[in-house]
C-alpha cells in the first residue's frame, strides 16, 4: 500500500465525517456529548479502565450513527418513496443506535455518579 493511497484513503474518510457533521443533528449530538464526557475523563481522578470504557462506548455510539447514516442513505437510494419496509428498516437503524446510547448512558453514569456523589458529600 502505497502513502498516497493511505493519504487519500484518510482524506476521504474525513470528507465522509464532516458530510456527516453537516447533515445530521443526532450525529453532531452524539459528538458534542463525547467532546463533553471526554472532558469529564480528563479531568476527574479516574481509573484507567474507566477511560477505556468509556472510551470504547463514546466511539461504539459515533460509530453506530455513521453506520445508521450510511445505511438510511443507502435505502432512500434503493427505494427513494416512502413505504412501510423503508421505515421498518429506518425505525430498527435507529433502535440499534438507542439501545448503544441507553448502554453508554448507563456506563456513564455508574462511572461518573459516583464520583460527583462524592465530591458533593452525598
């Protein structure tokens, strides 16, 4: 593999991230909640393995909402009018990335309750 290849490899793949920035709101939700819980990392007395869970459910949720992305786009282009399949398909797209946001929620929270708990004495 040559580096030119890998340079314009990864300029795509950045090209693909900020399309997704720009044209979907939950994807940018998702991203400003990770800057966020990511900040909440560094600055709190946390274990390694706390960093890394909650490292991988931050990228497992961005993940998820690119491959809910791609996939909605892919069926709008399959079948562009409405039908009852079509939204089956997009309703479970967006249980798949709900079920991955509840989870990551719930690690969030018995990481960092704790924590501020503590910190107001609770």
């Amino acid at each position: 593999m040559s580096q030119h290849f890998s340079a314009r490899s990864v300029g795509h793949a950045w090209r693909g991230l900020r399309f997704v920035w720009k044209t979907e709101p939950h994807f940018r939700f998702h991203s400003l909640c990770a800057i966020a819980v990511f900040l909440c990392t560094v600055l709190l007395p946390l274990e390694p393995w706390q960093v890394f869970a909650v490292g991988v459910v931050i990228i497992l949720v961005l993940v998820l909402e690119l491959l809910n992305s791609a996939l909605e786009r892919l069926v709008d282009i399959v079948e562009p009018r409405w039908s009852a399949p079509v939204k089956e398909i997009k309703d479970i797209l967006a249980g798949m990335v709900l079920l991955v946001s509840a989870f990551s929620a719930l690690v969030g929270a018995s990481i960092f309750l704790p924590l501020i708990f503590n910190f107001f004495h609770l």
